[in-house]
C-alpha cells in the first residue's frame, strides 16, 4: 500500500520514530520532510468491529501526536485498504468523521488488485 502511495505522490516515503519524552517511541509507517507528509496506513479488509474502529482511530491519534511532534505543517494521510472501510469511518454524523476533519487527516483507499486484496487481514 506504502509503495502505491509512493507512485502516486512522486514522493519517497520511509518509516519513521520519533522519541518522546519518556523514552517511549512513536512509530510511523510512512513519512517525508519534504514534501512533509506523515501516513498511517490500515489493510483491513471487511467488516470492522468496535476494537478495529479503536484501532484505527488510535492510528488517526498517532498522525496528531506525530505532526505536533514534528511541526503544524506536515500533511496526515490515513492509508486504507479498503473503500468500505473508508466509507464506514467518514460516513453518519458521528464524532469519527468530524474528528478526522477537524485535524485535517486525510483518507486515501490503495488501489490494489484482488490478489492484493485477497492477502490483507480479515476481521477476526
């Protein structure tokens, strides 16, 4: 999915860690300093459960954290690998898709094949 964005951003993505204060690490999946952009990405496939909404809410979190972090400017993607997880997680008028727009995160689907899609995680 990483390698997707990169060919449609034209821009060289890599992991990154930042260290915090209590010696903990915040690791990003995807990041550039220039153009800055910072991009969680999710491959789940199906139907989500109220622990995979946590769970990709918490990768929501992390992009926040990361851009106060690393400076206001950076752009935040949330990678998903799914159109209907993407629809479920912006749609309703639920405080999901509010928050996301508040803090500017941006949600992009992977366009990847069925073989691909066929390899992502299913819900449990």
């Amino acid at each position: 999915m990483i390698a997707w964005l990169v060919t449609r951003l034209g821009v060289t993505l890599s992991p990154l860690s930042i260290g915090l204060s209590n010696g903990s690490r915040l690791e990003i999946d995807a990041a550039s300093d220039d153009p800055p952009i910072l991009c969680e990405s999710w491959a789940h496939q199906g139907e989500l459960s109220s622990a995979h909404q946590r769970e990709l809410l918490s990768k929501a979190f992390k992009l926040v954290a990361a851009r106060r972090l690393k400076g206001d400017h950076h752009r935040l993607i949330l990678l998903l690998g799914s159109d209907d997880v993407a629809q479920h997680i912006q749609s309703g008028d639920g405080w999901h898709a509010a928050a996301l727009a508040v803090e500017d995160i941006e949600i992009l689907v992977a366009e990847l094949d069925q073989r691909a899609r066929d390899n992502m995680p299913l819900p449990h």
